[in-house]
C-alpha cells in the first residue's frame, strides 16, 4: 500500500453533507509542491492521534475521486482510512520553509485564474492567490440553522450508526458569512467569502467571550483579519472551488485559508 505524504494547508469550517454527515474539506502540498483536495474526511470524529493541525505532514492512503472531476480531488481509501501525522513545519524564519511548497505558483490576476478554473483541459480548482488592494472584511447575516435536509440526512445517517458516539455533537452552523472585499493587479474588485475552519471557531471564541454579543465578536473578527492579516502581514489567500459552482459560476473561486507571513522589511528597502 503506497501512502500519499500531504502538507495540510487548508481545513475548511465542517459542513453536513446529505451522504456522510459532517465532513471537512482538507487540502494542501504534495512533496512537489502541487495541489491535493482531501474529500471527504470526518475529521472531529477520528481519533485525537489523527486530527491533523495545519502545516503538518501526513500520510495516508488515497484514491482519485472518481465523483469529482476536478483534478486535485482525491479521497481516503475509505472513512476510516488511518491518517498518520510524520512531522509539523513551524514559522521559523518568517515561515521560510513553508514558503517554498506554498508559494511556488501565485497568482495576482483573477479573471487569468478563473480562465484557467473553466478551461477544460486545465480545470484549475486551487490556487494561491495574492490581492493587490485589501478594500474591507465583513460580516453578511445567513440562514442560523443547518436545513431541515441537512437535519434530515444527519438524522438518517445516524440510523445507520453501528456504534453510537453519545458525546459527538454536530458543529453549530455559522450564522454569519465573513467576506474579503479586495482589488486584484487589474483593478477589479470582488468580494469573497472565507471558509476558513479558524474563522469560524475565532467568531465562536469571542461570542464566548462576549457573552453573546454578536457584534462585538465580529469586530474582534474582523480585528485579526483585516487590522492584523491585511494591513500588517504579507497575506496571501488559499483559493479553491466548489464541485457544484466550478463550471457554472461567473467567479467559482471563495478563500478556504490565510497565508500571512509578517512583511519582508529587507525586501521592501529595495
């Protein structure tokens, strides 16, 4: 059995699928430095050994998924493939070693991006992508409950539970969507949902924190990620698709995770 070595780089905020319950779309670096979609992965249900962190590296058996015909998209053998953690890349200095699986291909041009998401013959579903202007960060008001579907599926799909985990409890759906508004090197503007797993779990820190107060958990929000990421750090975004919207939407790109190094003083005296 050749296990396939992943650098996770991306855990998207848990969703409830009509076929597997709750599932995170993981993705990351291959040892070449190429693109891997991991889907599906019942993540807060595998044992803690295997609940990878970001920027480690793990080994596992996978398969193409033969249902997505986007290319980087794989999948575990089956669900309860084991996931094995080899090791973890820190930040030492300035993320250096990070940078070179990550930002080997960065773009800077989303219409060129989105060209090469719908051409066929490229189908280009990840990419790091670098925004020239970081305009704003917000939060947009959604549905505060997962559908009556989804509840549904999550209520047959414990039906068929052999083993019940009485102390499993689905993650609560966000009842805010938070959006970059951004310039890229032409000059268009767009704004674009993250679907980063840490922003959803900073919302649910600070609503804590506040005892409740929506607004003010969303300004500490909206502090890490536009005071902090966008205007002191070197912020790159990690860009995926989803299956659905891939061909279909005019722009199929959201944000699915941060990169955010501090700026290179030595670069910018020169």
């Amino acid at each position: 059995m050749a296990l396939t070595k992943v650098l996770i780089t991306v855990k998207t905020y848990p969703t409830i699928s009509t076929k597997y319950e709750e599932l995170v779309c993981t993705a990351g670096f291959l040892e070449d430095g190429s693109w891997i979609r991991i889907y599906p992965i019942p993540f807060r249900k595998k044992p803690y050994y295997e609940q990878y962190k970001k920027y480690d590296w793990i080994e596992l058996d996978l398969v193409k998924n033969e249902s997505d015909f986007r290319p980087e998209s794989f999948r575990p053998k089956t669900l309860d493939t084991e996931i094995k953690i080899v090791g973890h890349i820190n930040t030492q200095n300035n993320w250096e070693e990070r940078k070179k699986y990550c930002l080997n291909n960065v773009y800077t041009n989303l219409s060129a991006l989105i060209s090469e998401a719908k051409d066929k013959k490229i189908c280009r579903s990840l990419a790091v992508f670098k925004p020239t202007e970081i305009l704003d960060f917000y939060a947009e008001p959604v549905e505060r409950e997962w559908s009556n579907k989804q509840k549904a599926a999550l209520a047959q799909c414990n039906l068929f539970e052999t083993v019940k985990d009485e102390n499993f409890e689905v993650v609560k759906k966000l009842p805010y969507k938070f959006k970059f508004k951004f310039r890229d090197e032409e000059g268009t503007e767009s704004n674009m949902m993250i679907e980063d797993w840490e922003t959803g779990q900073l919302f649910w820190k600070m609503l804590a924190k506040y005892e409740g107060n929506e607004q003010k958990a969303i300004e500490d929000v909206r502090k890490k990620y536009f005071e902090d990421f966008a205007m002191t750090k070197d912020l790159y975004f990690f860009l995926g698709t989803t299956q659905r919207n891939h061909y279909v939407s005019k722009n199929p790109f959201m944000i699915i995770g941060t990169f955010h190094p501090k700026i290179d003083t030595q670069l910018k005296l020169f």
